[in-house]
C-alpha cells in the first residue's frame, strides 16, 4: 500500500475500493508517516471505486499534520465523485 518516502515526499497507493470498512488503515497509514514528509500523494491507480468515504481520506477535516496532499491515477468514478463534491461546494 505505501511506496517508499523520498525525502519529504510519501506514495500511498491503495488497491480495491475505498470505502467505509477500508478508510481506518488508509488513514493509519497516512497518520503514520513520519513528521518530515510534507507532500502526501495518493495514487488511485488501483482503486476503481471510491465512496464519501473516499472524500473523507482526501480532504481531512481532523487537524493533523501540515501536509500538501496530491491525487494521481484517478479512474472514472472516482474522478467523477471528486468533480461532483466540487461542484457542490
């Protein structure tokens, strides 16, 4: 789930859907990250299918590290509900 950390960069990538029952390790694995990694990218490349849950672990509302976070892989659906939350906004 977790490439290497380059410098102050981490790679998560999850495999299967993010969703409810798999948003607890996803978030302890990113809580687990070290306090010099300031960019947090997600790579969805292996995820066809996110719910809110999904948009709980992108856009945290707990306080907690400082940290720049990227998506990169982003397949159809979960593309499609991150347009759908921004367009709500």
């Amino acid at each position: 789930m977790c490439d290497p950390i380059d410098g102050t960069t981490a790679h998560i990538r999850p495999c299967g859907e993010i969703d409810h029952d798999t948003l607890p390790p996803l978030r302890a694995a990113a809580d687990a990250l070290p306090s010099q990694v300031t960019e947090l990218q997600w790579d969805l490349t292996d995820t066809p299918f996110m719910d809110v849950a999904g948009l709980h672990l992108l856009f945290p509302t707990i306080c907690g590290p400082d940290r720049r976070t990227t998506v990169a892989g982003l397949g159809a659906q979960p593309l499609w509900l991150l347009l759908t939350a921004a367009s709500l906004r």
